[in-house]
C-alpha cells in the first residue's frame, strides 16, 4: 500500500544561467521551497530554502531528487563529495520586479481579448 501522507516533490525549473538555475520546489499543489544551484568547474553548490518543516526523512528524499533529477545530468554519481548542499528555513516576504506587467496578469489580456 502507497503512503500518501509522504510528500510528493516535484522540481518546476524558474531560471537557467549558464552557471546556476533555480528550482520551486513542490509538493502537490504547496510551494515547499526553492532549490538554488550554482555550478563552479567540478563543485556544485546548493542552497535549499524550505518554507515549511520537513521530516529528516523528508529531506533525504528530496535532496534523492534533486541529485538524480538535476545534479546526476551534469556530475557523475562517483564524485558526490563535490556536491555542497546548505538547508535554510526560509519565508518569503516580498517579492520584486520592474517588469511593467505583473507576473500573475499574464494570461489575464488574452481572455479579455476573446470576449
């Protein structure tokens, strides 16, 4: 029997620079947190900010994740010491951009448009 009371991450990709990229982190339809990844020659380093309390269990699984959905694609599994990982509870206050349209109002001009 499946245990669905065990969070169900997923990885949704906000950024890809040629050097870093930044992940939300999601468990179902919650926002967990986000997974910031910063490639240097043969190190990475991850800064893993949680906006609600996980499990060491729960933590574990994620970084699986993380390591065999991102990391493993650019690092081989053998060299894991070079791996860096940082675990921050984190709460997002505010949120910036001088974009002239907010980010939410995308979609909103098409349907206005149909009717």
């Amino acid at each position: 029997m499946e245990d669905n009371s065990r969070p169900q991450f997923r990885l949704s990709r906000l950024v890809r620079t040629s050097s870093s990229e930044i992940y939300v982190i999601w468990d179902g339809d919650s926002r967990v947190g986000q997974v910031h990844l910063h490639y240097a020659h043969d190190v990475i380093h991850a800064a893993v900010l949680l906006e609600v309390d996980l499990t060491t269990s729960e933590e574990e699984d994620l970084l699986e994740l993380i390591d065999e959905d991102i990391v493993s694609s650019y690092m081989p599994s053998f060299e894991r010491e070079d791996f860096l990982v940082s675990m921050f509870r984190a709460e997002e206050i505010s949120s910036f951009s001088y974009a002239s349209t907010d980010l939410d109002d995308f979609g909103e001009e098409d349907e206005d448009e149909e009717d």
